[in-house]
C-alpha cells in the first residue's frame, strides 16, 4: 500500500512539473489502467488461412477428409444423405446396440470415409462409409486372432490352366459389403457415430453385435461365415490352400477359389454353377460379374473355340512404366545386364550421398505404393 | 514387384538381386533398377498363355555358383509348368555357401521338390493326380548324387536335410 502511494506521488510531482496546472485528471487515468501497446485495428484472419479454403487445396476431387469438412462444403446436403444411408443400412442389419460403458472398457472411436463415384453415364455418386479405428484395438481384450483369406497367386494359375485345358466354364462374383456379415465373438464399444447421436442418449455407447469396417477380426470373421455356408452346401477345403473349395458330382466338378470378397467360380455344368450362385446369394449380398475378365489387376481374356487364355498385366505395368517416367526411356531386351554385377560396397558409402539415395528410394516405394493402391481399387 | 509375383516368371531374378540392397541403395543398383522398368517398358505386352492340353506337371531347377559377391552363396531358381504354362515360379538366395556347382544344384533340386510335393498334393485333390512329374536339373553330378546314396568324398559336409530328395526317389 505504501509503495503506491510513494508511486503516486513521485508521479504526481513529475507530471507536475511537466505539465504544470491540472496534472491529477492525467494522473488518475495513469494509475486506473494503463493502456497496453496495442493497434486498435480490429484483426481479421488472413482468407487463405480459413478452414475450407485449407481443405479444399489438399483434398482433390472434393472429397472431404472428416465429418467436419463435410458439413462445411456445399454440397453437405448430399453427404448428410449419403450417411443417413449408411446408417440406415448398418441399422437394418442390426450391427448395434446401445448401452451404458462399463468400468474399465475400452471404446473404440470411429470416422467417415467419403468418396465420390463417377457412374459411366457420367452423374456422381456420393457414398459415405463408417469406419472403426482398427488401430485402438488391443490384442486379447478386443481381438484375439486375425486371418486374411487370400488365395495363393499359384493356385490361381493353376485352376486357370485347368480352366484352358478342359474348357471350362470361369465365372467371378464378388460380395457386396463382405466384412459386415460376421458376427463377432468378443464385446467391443464403439462411440456412437459423429452426426447421429441419439438424442437424449449421448452417455451411451454403442455394443457391437456384428463386424464393422477396420475391424482387426473383420476379415477372419467373414472367412468363418463364408467357410461355415461351404461346409453346409457340401464343398470340402483343399488342405494345401484354405480358401480353395472344390465340390465333386458324379461326372464333373465345381472349383471356388476365394480372395478376400472376390471369388471365381470354375465348373463345366453351367446349371451347377448358377444353382450355387444361387445359394451364395440368398446368404449373402453378391454381385454376379459373369465371366471374368479380370480378377486382381489381371486380365484374362479367352479364345474358348481356339481353347487359349491369356493372363497379362499390361495395364498395370502401363501405370507403373508412367508413374516412374520410364516413357521415352530406351528399351531393353534383357532384365538385367551382364556387366551390371552388384555388391555391398557399391552402397552409398558417404552420408550426403545416403540422403541423396534415400530420397530416391523413398519417392520409388511411395509411387509402388500408390500403384498397389490404384490397383487394389 | 506386384508383376513379378502375377505373371512375369521372367524378371524374379533380376529383382531378386536388386532388392539385397534396398536398405542402402547405391548408385549402380538404382541403375539395374533403371534397367528393369525399361526391360519391362519393352515387354509389357507379354503374358501367361494357356492352352488345351494334358495337365502334365514338370519341374526345371538350376542354380548359379557364388552370384552373391558379397556372401558368396548361391542362388536357387525353379520353375514350374503345368501343361506347358509356368504356374510357379522362384528365385532365392540359398541360406548357405556351397563349395561346388553339384552342391548349389543339389540343394536347388531339393528346394523345388519340396514346392512339387505341395503342388502334387494340390493337383491330386483337384482330381488331376500326376503319376510321374519329372524334374529336371542341368547338371549330371547333382543327379547322380541324388539317385546314389553313396558318401562321396567331396559332398561329406551337405547337411542333412537337403538328402530327403534320396528319399523320395527311392520312394518312387
């Protein structure tokens, strides 16, 4: 208290004699509140700094990255839809259901996915996808084991050798929505999905009774279901691949082979071959392709009456030849030159060369990257 | 890589040799890399072509002698058709070093039989059982090792399990 008054009164003496008469009124306004050293301009975020603006330079072909960017884009209505659908579809298939956490549970967090599909007729298709956050899970409280039903490549080759040998009949189907159909085995929560929180509920989770997408055991759950439905419609499992079935009649036979959620479907009874469609439908959503044409970024093509397949790659070794810039490059005839003889100490051996190096490679497995992605699309 | 693994038996190798040193590329390796894509770029209309025929499996084994410079072991390659298409296809380093060419080829043969036993399996359960699938290695030595169990002086230290192929020609 002393100390202010002693301020107060060397200032005042101060001012006085810099001012001379009616120094107080000055005085006063000094000691309440003394004005920081600020513009008065009032400040405005630079435009280009804004959200959507942000967004909308990283994200191409206006796909929004997460629900909040949805909802600020304009055509939010469209999405919002697109979810509604989503939702209403997971519903149906009673995926859910809510409850209150218990002490101690682990809740899974989720997102939307969003893509736009362009149809052939050129209009656009807006989808919108719940997905879990597979990576929270937790081995042994939220999954136990994990499986990947993918057929081998050689087995592949094989049965279409057989295919060209006997002139069988190749039919591929695919399943729609393949991972949603398993049920799960242990008790997972899941926060209620961002836009669609029940009102009134919110303190709720959800308890999921049925697999969702980015689910560690999503994939060895459906492999289980599939596998159970073989089983019951009289096809034994080849033991040298578990995702090759092979069904026998009295004078021919039906191959299955599974890769994830597509399969192809070889046999020389057409009738046969519909029957088990047929049967694959009514259990599940599928899609029947016909005659397949192409299965794992592979093209097949046939000459049934000239008894001739063919399996190329062209196409993907087309995007992968311009993705590396390799278009004017001079051909070679040989995969590796004589003279090309590699050892250790041909390795960058200085650190400004490993960086050099490094980036190289790095941009080299990145582009193998997006080629395997645009290929599994 | 990807075409590798789908329907080129032609560049596994070639691959194969370049991949020893992705941990730390060097000049002349990112070169044999260069060689490849444009090797590709001038066969990228190649393909598998199957046809009509018998469904009769055969095996070509071979191996070099030292290709490795660093670690001086040998690779393996084998390769499979069936009805005269490739069904199988591979190119590996073996695990050890091998003195001589009958070695390296020996255990190459034995490294390809164990795919043919796996794929045998696989074609009798799909009703095409192969009585006899012959399997072809370009070296006498190796054969002749494989056929005879007899100790030769020089083929003492061969472990073990690559004599399983002595079994199952005595099998047959």
């Amino acid at each position: 208290m002393w100390f202010s008054i002693l301020l107060y009164k060397r200032l005042y003496v101060k001012l006085e004699s810099k001012f001379g008469s009616e120094p107080e009124q000055i005085v006063e306004s000094l000691t309440l509140e003394l004005p920081t050293r600020r513009s008065s301009r009032t400040i405005i975020a630079p435009q280009r700094y804004s959200l959507s603006l942000h967004y909308l330079l990283f994200t191409d072909a206006g796909e929004p990255e997460h629900f909040a960017e949805a909802m600020q884009e304009d055509e939010s209505i469209k999405w919002e839809l697109a979810m509604e659908d989503e939702i209403k579809s997971v519903q149906k298939n009673k995926t859910w259901s809510l409850t209150k956490l218990l002490e101690g549970n682990n809740v899974l967090q989720n997102r939307w996915v969003y893509r736009l599909k362009e149809e052939l007729d050129g209009s656009k298709q807006y989808k919108a996808r719940l997905v879990m956050k597979g990576f929270q899970q937790r081995q042994g409280i939220d999954f136990t084991e994990i499986f990947s039903s993918v057929v081998k490549m050689t087995i592949i080759r094989v049965i279409l050798s057989i295919v060209a040998a006997e002139n069988l009949h190749l039919e591929q189907l695919d399943v729609k929505t393949a991972f949603l159909h398993g049920d799960l085995e242990e008790e997972i929560f899941m926060a209620q999905p961002k836009g669609f929180e029940v009102q009134g509920k919110e303190n709720l989770v959800c308890k999921l009774h049925k697999n969702l997408y980015g689910l560690k055991q999503a994939l060895r759950q459906w492999y289980k279901k599939f596998n159970e439905f073989m089983r019951n419609s009289g096809f034994h499992i080849c033991k040298e691949d578990h995702c090759c079935y092979m069904k026998k009649y009295v004078n021919n036979y039906i191959i299955l082979a599974l890769y994830v959620d597509d399969m192809l479907i070889v046999g020389a009874n057409m009738a046969e071959i519909d029957r088990l469609n047929k049967q694959l439908s009514e259990n599940f959503e599928m899609k029947d392709l016909g005659p397949a044409k192409q299965i794992l970024g592979m093209r097949i093509s046939r000459d049934r009456y000239g008894g001739i397949l063919n399996l190329s790659q062209e196409n993907y070794i087309e995007k992968l030849l311009s993705r590396f810039n390799v278009g004017n490059a001079k051909t070679r005839n040989a995969p590796l030159g004589t003279h090309l003889k590699f050892s250790k100490w041909q390795s960058s051996q200085t650190e400004e060369e490993e960086n050099h190096m490094s980036k190289v490679s790095c941009i080299c497995s990145k582009e193998l990257d997006v080629c395997y992605g645009l290929h599994q699309t | 890589m990807y075409v590798m693994v789908c329907t080129r038996p032609d560049i596994p190798h070639a691959v194969g040799i370049v991949s020893r040193f992705l941990s730390n590329l060097g000049k002349e390796h990112w070169e044999g890399v260069k060689w490849i894509l444009r090797y590709l770029k001038s066969t990228s209309n190649m393909h598998l072509y199957f046809k009509r025929s018998n469904l009769t499996l055969q095996e070509f084994s071979d191996a070099d002698l030292g290709g490795d410079l660093d670690g001086r072991k040998s690779t393996t390659g084998y390769i499979f058709t069936l009805g005269g298409t490739t069904i199988s296809w591979k190119s590996k380093l073996q695990g050890r070093v091998s003195i001589s060419t009958t070695e390296a080829e020996y255990v190459a043969i034995s490294e390809a039989t164990k795919e043919m036993i796996w794929l045998k399996n696989l074609l009798k359960e799909l009703g095409k059982g192969q009585d006899e699938s012959p399997l072809f290695s370009d070296s006498q030595s190796a054969i002749c090792l494989a056929k005879n169990p007899i100790l030769y002086s020089r083929c003492k230290h061969i472990e073990l399990k690559y004599h399983f192929i002595r079994n199952l020609i005595n099998d047959k």
